[in-house]
C-alpha cells in the first residue's frame, strides 16, 4: 500500500493488500459483534465494499467466537461457502423448501402446492405440521426439512435465509449477521384483485366476525356498525390475531397469510380517505404522504407497515423480523444506506463504519485488485425505459473498447436497453456492418445479476447507462422508512426527490450501477467502461473522468464519406479526394474533415505543398464516432 504506515494498513500488512483486507473486514465485522456484547454499541451496519472478502470474514468470525450465531444470505452459494469455510461440530444449514423437502424436489404432485402456499405466507415448517397427514415426505417419520429445523434451535451456527430471521426462537440469544441487504424479503406486495380476494376469502372462513366482505369493513369507517359488528371489534379481533390462524389463510388458493393485515390496513385506510375528505387528520405522516405523494400509510398494533400507492393500488405490506432477542446485529454490505436498512430489518438505529478510509479503498481497488474504472459520459442515461439510449454511442463505445482491448466484451445493461441494442436492428445504416452482436460476448441485464458470477475474472466489461426503477418504487421505500420522496423538476443527474443525500434514489440507481461495475474482474485486474455518471461518491472518486464532457464524437455521412474513400481508392491532394464521385461535400469541408482525421492518427499529410494526404490506420477507422477515453491522471 503506498498509503502510510498510520492510516489502515502496517507496511508490513501491505506486502499482501487483499490478504490484509479480508483480515481487516473480519476484525471489523467481529468488534461490531463484542461491542454489542459488551453493551458499547447498538446493532451495526458495516460498510464494506465488494470485493472485501465479506463473506469469508464472516466465516473467520463465526469461527472466532463462541457465542451462538445465525448467518443470514439470500444466496444459495453465499450459504454454500459460509458453511465449507465454518469449522463447527453444530452447525446446521437451515432448510429451504426447494432443497430439502422430497416432497418438492422430486416433483411430487403436492410439491407445487407447498411451494405456493409458502410464497402466500405460510412457514414451510407449519405446512409439514399442518399437512402431516398428507405429505409423502411425512410417511416415514419427519421430512428432512422438518429434522433439519428442529435440530437448528439447539445448533451454535446457523446459516439460512433471510426469512429465517422472521422466526424468533432462531434469533434468541444469538449473533445475527445479515451478508447484505435483505431486500424485499419482508415485504409483500399485493394488486387490487389480490388483495381484495384475500380479504373476502378470509372474512368469509372467519367466524369471530359476522361480517363476509372487505368492503363491509371498509363500511365501518363511517357506521356504527355492520350487523352488529363495530370497527372497534375489527380492530380487536384482528390487531390480536394468532400466527397458526395467519398462517391458515395460505393453504386456500387466493388467501394470503396477511389477509388479517390486508383487512384491518382496508379499515385504516378508509378512515384516513374520511379524514382526508373531513381536513382533519390523526397522523401527520399519513397526512403528508396520502395528500403530497398519494400514498396510503398505516403501522398495525402487530409492527406490521402498510402502504399503498392510491393511484395504482398496490398494497405493500412489510413485516420485519422481531431481532429484540438477538444478542448482537451486524448487517453487511457494500452499497450500504443505513436509511434502507433499518426499517427492513426492524432496528430503530444501526451504527455505520467504514471499512478502510476512503483513501485506503481508491488504493486497494486500483493499486491491488487492479481496476481502472472508466467513465465514458458526464449524463445519467436513464435506460431502463429503453427510450434514451443512443445507438450509435453504445456502438461507438463497444466497437472502441473491443479494439482497444482486441477481444469481445462483457456487457450489463437494462434490459429494455439489452433488447434494443442486441434483439433488433440499430437504427443506421452503418450500424449494421458489423454488427454490434460481434463486439460483445455476452450481454446481461441490471435485473438478472444477483446470483451470477459469470463475469468474475473478466478483465474488461462495460456497463451501459444507469437503471431507474420508477417513482413509485422509491416514494414506497421512502415512506416505509419515513422520509417524503417527492420528485422535483430535475431530470438526469439533477434528478432530486427532496430528501438529503438521495439515500433511496442511489439505493436503486448508484448502487445498482456499482453493483454492476463489480461483478468484472474481482479476483483479479480488470477495465470497466462505465457508461453513466451516475456513480456513488467513493467509487466516482477512483474513475477517470470525461475532462471535456466528450467521449463519442459521432460521425456525419461526409466524414464517412472521406474514410470510405480513402479506404478504397486511397490517399492524394486535396482537391482529387474533393472530385471523387462518392464525396460530395465542398472542398473546404473535406480539407477540415481531413485535418480531423489526421488528429486522430487515421491519415498523413506531407510536409510540403500541395499537400498529399496518405491513409495511416484507415481501415481500422470507425464509420460510427470517433472514441476519446479520458487519460490517465
Ligand atoms: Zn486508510
Ligand atoms: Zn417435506
């Protein structure tokens, strides 16, 4: 490391930077655990980014400590890995319905209906308790799903899923460790049809209320009462309602295990839509977002959030683990926002450190893993609707990098842009031949990363523009969290939703794009293109910016025309080039075109008068754009 011996690594360390590093992430996730211990920190969310080595120091701490442990990843590989690298003689690997349970795994008729009553809400492990009877899995003494859960609880080391985390009797007592962001896996979300049909399905098996219709509920809002039933006993009946009843509500095609949720928020929500009419509301949260973003939003007796988007419908419903039995909470990632995180995993505060200062990380990424990062735009590029993306851009930019680096390219896009740029024909003519398919190795978009490591090791890959998910993604994450995401006037990279630092627009457009930018290389050196300036700030810090703003230049048909003659019937003065048939643009137009070209290094012009123009690297000119990386330093 060419940082000093005081900043975070020894001189010594620094003879073996990636070693140091990996070490470093697992002192740094295991002080995070013995302050907790300790009673000095509150649960901690470090900042690690990727290539850090983040899930084999969680395993060095799992080693290291004695306390009893839960390791929670989405990824089946992530788990994979955790439990090769955790030497421990009780450690269990959490089931998953889809690896464990015969049942699912040898396609037996019921297995599809278990795996569809586990998406609706109900718990692998009360659908084998419920079904008993039924199950194939079941005959012959307990499914080694079920063996597997029993075992957990008397387990050091657990290593599942993040809904694992849900159950609370795993997280008693132990180390909880999140290997990256749980995303949505607390979260539910339902469109009208769905939502209403659960509701109906339920109140209609439920015997503790006389009423049979969701909208009968949503009546209660402004009646007495329905048939003898009062909002105040909905709220009771259902603010109190028991797991095994939730859970029941799966097992019927339509119903869901929050239909309760859905019923009672139908309530809540209805008495607002009054309070809105009325100008006289009890929640000025609710109010702010229900009258400036159109969005419904109710916390449940439970600790279950609810909110809906008014326009659409859409009901989001996110019921986060209960982690106040857990002895310690660590959570990792390498894009980290701790306004994101909190609410998803149900912490009222979350301690953010760093991993390595931001000088150490620009030397680490570039000086030992070996990136170069290059930014090949000063604009956003919005692609994930496919209408901004630029053909002949994209194109310039593949067709330059793959002769730069002579090989074909990896690519991540959005998948519109994907479509686009490699499903149909580009629009020009001269963007065909070749064609911008014979440029790339393979393509993949924004959306189908996460489990993929195919492009470890690569050591060049481009990422073109950025993605956007939308308004309404990021005003629903926002409100879950307590912030008002209202968009301004901005576009691009001015793009604001009136909240400081942007924590949920870069959560789903910087981050995103970092993500994509590391999925090259890690383990080794590599060139990313970066087509988009939409960068997080520490990741912007280490790029090799535009200077001027331009990198393509795209070509007009007389500069196409000039390269096509003198590819053809070669070089000579100015005024012959001027008279060929296929240039038909003035003489001072083509001197000028034929100075540029001499800039670029694809012409010689002699040194006396009248000048001879002779082809220098012509034929491996582009007809497209001419192609400008930014220089290092
Ligand atoms: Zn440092
Ligand atoms: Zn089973």
């Amino acid at each position: 490391m060419s940082a000093p011996d005081s900043c975070c690594f020894t001189t010594r360390e620094a003879e073996r930077p990636q070693e140091a590093v990996w070490r470093r992430c697992a002192e740094e996730i295991q002080t995070a655990v013995e302050d907790q211990l300790t009673g000095e920190s509150g649960p901690v969310l470090v900042d690690a980014i990727p290539t850090t080595g983040k899930t084999h120091a969680t395993a060095r701490v799992a080693n290291a400590i004695d306390d009893p442990i839960l390791l929670v990843s989405h990824l089946h590989e992530t788990r994979d890995t955790l439990v090769r690298e955790i030497d421990s003689d009780t450690l269990v690997r959490l089931p998953a319905l889809e690896r464990d349970c015969p049942t699912v795994t040898d396609e037996h008729p019921l297995g599809e209906e278990l795996t569809n009553q586990n998406a609706r809400g109900a718990s692998p492990y009360f659908l084998h308790q419920r079904r008993r009877d039924e199950l194939p899995c079941m005959d012959d003494g307990d499914c080694s799903y079920v063996k597997r859960r029993d075992a957990a609880v008397d387990a050091d080391v657990l290593v599942g899923h993040p809904t694992h985390a849900l159950s609370e009797e795993l997280v008693e007592g132990r180390v909880v460790i999140f290997d990256e962001d749980p995303g949505d896996a607390y979260r539910t979300q339902f469109n009208t049809a769905q939502r209403t049909q659960a509701a109906n399905q339920f109140l209609q098996g439920y015997d503790q209320l006389d009423v049979s219709r969701v909208d009968q509920v949503k009546a209660l809002a402004s009646l007495d009462e329905i048939d003898g039933v009062g909002a105040s006993d909905v709220l009771e009946t259902l603010g109190s309602i028991g797991e095994s009843a939730r859970q029941t509500e799966a097992l019927e095609e339509g119903g869901h295990a929050e239909a309760p949720s859905i019923t009672l928020a139908a309530l809540e929500l209805q008495r607002q839509a009054l309070q809105e009419m009325a100008g006289d509301f009890d929640d000025p949260y609710a109010e702010d977002l229900r009258q400036n973003l159109g969005l419904g939003y109710v916390e449940l007796p439970d600790g279950t959030t609810v909110v809906e988007d008014l326009e659409s419908e859409a009901l989001y419903i996110r019921r986060p683990p209960d982690l106040s039995g857990a002895a310690a909470i660590v959570g990792l990632d390498g894009t980290p926002r701790p306004a994101v995180w909190k609410g998803r995993i149900g912490v009222d505060d979350l301690v953010h450190r760093q991993l390595l200062c931001d000088e150490c990380r620009g030397t680490y990424l570039t000086e030992h893993v070996g990136y170069e990062f290059i930014q090949t735009t000063e604009g956003a590029n919005p692609y994930s609707s496919g209408q901004h993306v630029n053909d002949a851009q994209c194109y310039a930019l593949l067709e330059a990098a793959s002769k730069n680096h002579d090989q074909q390219v990896p690519v991540i896009t959005t998948k519109k842009a994907q479509t686009r740029l490699f499903e149909s024909s580009l629009d020009g003519p001269h963007l065909s031949d070749p064609s911008i398919s014979s440029f790339v190795t393979n393509v993949r978009h924004y959306g189908d990363l996460r489990s993929s490591n195919e492009f470890e090791g690569e050591s060049v890959g481009i990422v073109l523009g950025s993605p956007h998910p939308g308004d309404a993604p990021i005003k629903v994450a926002a409100a879950f969290e307590g912030y008002l995401a209202q968009r301004g006037d901005g576009r691009g990279m001015d793009l604001d939703y009136g909240i400081a630092d942007h924590p949920f627009l870069q959560h789903f457009r910087e981050d995103k794009v970092a993500q994509a930018v590391f999925r090259f290389g890690r383990s080794s050196p590599a060139t990313v293109y970066i087509h988009t300036a939409a960068l997080p700030d520490w990741l912007a810090a280490v790029t090799r910016r535009p200077k001027d703003g331009t990198i393509v230049r795209t070509r007009n048909d007389g500069e196409r025309s000039i390269i096509r003659t003198l590819r053809e019937e070669g070089g000579g003065e100015e005024k012959d080039i001027h008279a060929r048939e296929a240039v038909e643009i003035g003489e001072r137009q083509v001197r000028k075109l034929l100075k540029r070209l001499d800039k670029e290094g694809l012409v010689d012009r002699s040194d006396a008068q009248p000048y001879q123009w002779t082809p220098e690297d012509i034929g491996s000119a582009s007809l497209v754009a001419e192609v400008c990386f930014p220089p290092k330093g």
